[in-house]
C-alpha cells in the first residue's frame, strides 16, 4: 500500500456560504489528509447523476447546514458508507433513522453549538436578574436621572434569585454550570432525570407548575416534540410571578405565543427570545415592539467565528474514526426523541 496512510472515499454534502470562513483553505485541507474527498467542492444535491455516482464509492458522508436530506434512498445509493458526519447540531430531519438501522454511525457538532447557546443564556439570566433590559429602556427615556431609574427597577440583582432550568439537555446542564459559581437558587424540571442524578447537578428536582410559580428566571431547554409543543400553555404562562423573565434559547414551539403576547401586554412579565414561532416572526408580530421583550434573530447558536468550533469538532471525530477510536460525539438514535 506504498505506506501512505488509509484515506477512506468522502463526500461533503452542505451550503458552504452558511459557514463563511469557518471553511476555509486550511479547513478543507485538513479535510484532505484524513479523507479522500471525492468533489473539489461541496454538493448541495444529491440528484445528479455524477454526485450518485460519487455516493456508491463514498465511506464518509460530511453533512452540514444547507445539506439536501439524507433519506433512505440516498442511503441505499451509498452501500458502502460508515460514517455521517454532521458539522451543525440536530440531526433530526436531515438523517434518516435508517442510517442506524443499518449500523452507520452518526456523529454531530451539537456539543459545540451548544456551548455558544449556553453562554448567551448566562448573559442573559445574569443581565435579567440585573433587570438591564429594563432599566436601559427607562435611562434612555429619563435621559438624565440614573439614580431614580436604578431605584426604580423591580428588585434588581442576582444574590440569592430562584433561577428555573426547563430541561436538562445538552444546553441546559451547561447552563446549569455556568451559573454554578453565581449565588443563585437553581430549580430544574426535566421528566426523564431522577432526582440522584438532579442533586449530582446541584439542582433542585421540582415539576414545571412549582417551577414556573416559583422563579425569577425560567429558561427553557427541551427539544421541540409533539410532547413539548406549547409545553408553555396559556395556563403555566400565568403561573409566572409577577416580575418574572421568561428565557428562550430553545425552540419557539415550547411557548403558545398567543398566550405569552397576552402575558407580557399586562406588563406582568418579561421576555428574552432568541427563538419563535414561526421563525422568522410576521412584520406585523407584536414581539417587535412591546417594551418588556428582547428579541434577537436566533443568535444563540454557533455564528461568525464561533462555526470555527463546529468544523474542530467534526475534523476531530473524523480523525478518530480513521484511526479506529470510539467517536466523542456519537449520536444515540435511542435518545433523538429526547433531543433538540
């Protein structure tokens, strides 16, 4: 084998241009010792007929944001794959469940998205806490008088708050980290944890009415199924005390909106989403303008140089699976119902 090292035949599936720099020269290059990489630049289709002929020989499949579905058919094209690689978080709706079923393993960069997701909702919590969101809207109005603007904010600070975490996944447990040095009270409620498991974390195991009544800040971090849609009814909306921040850096279809728009046209409650339902929002949505709502455009997540940590994490995975070492970010098809 002249001494050269195993390059197993390798396709990259996704829209390069979601990346920006992320995937750059270096990047494709570090692509290129470990994979025989069969086309000189991603494919965004599978339907032409030189990318199936491609598929039958390809043993690495990189899938990424912008990636056309690997359904059952494209996997029948690819007898010979081993590995789905992909360079974005969920799987759920890119990969078909076949692809375990005929044992391809599966890994992603969901880890590493996840770390950006946390960090902006430690932001958040801690600034909510803070009651800046507020109290920056009434500066700017006051113009002048900082002091009874800062007297006036509803009990401002973060010593001792009652913090609720509504999951605990991926994101939520790092969340619950980054606020473990903080002098914060944090509840959890996830139905698939136990409570061993909740104290080894540091949380509280509470169910989600005593949460919701019982925070200042709940922050929400359950996947989007059939079972959490509106898990945030118009019913637990109002359990939220008077005061209280409602996080989303989830999914929008945790939060009936209808309800939550209701809620925080009362003034009784306030809003941080990074998330909604839809996504992007109607021109017409209230969240725009209604003064106790920050809204971001989904900003959470891995963007700008933050990709970079994606394109490690999967160029990392790759390298081991070359090398015959169990993968660090394998995805359990058991556990994709539980997950985002």
């Amino acid at each position: 084998m002249n001494g050269k090292p195993y390059r197993p035949k390798a396709l990259l599936a996704l829209d390069p241009k979601r990346y920006g720099d992320a995937l750059g020269s270096e990047e494709y290059a570090r692509f290129g010792r470990v994979l025989n990489v069969a086309a000189s630049h991603p494919v965004e289709r599978f339907d032409s007929p030189a990318v199936r002929a491609q598929l039958a020989e390809v043993e690495v499949l990189v899938t990424g944001w912008g990636a056309p579905s690997v359904t059952r058919e494209i996997l029948d094209a690819a007898p010979k794959l081993r590995l789905i690689a992909h360079l974005g978080g969920s799987v759920k709706g890119v990969i078909d469940a076949t692809a375990w079923k005929r044992g391809i393993a599966v890994t992603s960069a969901a880890a590493a998205n996840a770390l950006p997701v946390a960090e902006y909702t430690l932001a958040a919590i801690l600034l909510a806490n803070k009651r800046a969101f507020e109290s920056q809207a009434a500066y700017r109005s006051a113009r002048s008088d900082h002091r009874a603007v800062r007297e006036a904010a509803l009990d401002p600070g973060n010593y001792q708050k009652t913090v609720g975490i509504v999951g605990a996944s991926r994101v939520g447990r790092r969340v619950i980290e980054l606020l473990a040095p903080f002098d914060l009270k944090l509840l959890l409620y996830d139905p698939y944890l136990g409570a061993e498991e909740a104290r080894a974390l540091g949380v509280l195991l509470v169910d989600l009415d005593a949460l919701l009544a019982a925070a200042d800040v709940v922050s929400l971090h359950a996947p989007a199924t059939p079972a959490t849609q509106n898990l945030l009814d118009r019913r637990r909306i109002a359990l939220l005390r008077d005061g209280a921040v409602l996080v989303n850096t989830a999914r929008g279809a945790l939060v009936d909106h209808e309800a939550l728009i209701d809620e925080l046209r009362a003034g009784r409650i306030f809003a941080v989403l990074d998330v909604t339902e839809p996504e992007p929002l109607p021109a017409t949505s209230q969240l725009y303008d209604l003064p106790n709502v920050f809204l971001t455009p989904h900003i959470a997540g891995a963007v700008g140089r933050e990709r970079r940590r994606l394109v490690e994490t999967i160029l990392d995975e790759i390298e081991r699976f070359v090398a015959g070492e169990p993968l660090r970010h394998r995805v359990d098809a058991a556990l994709l119902e539980q997950s985002a």
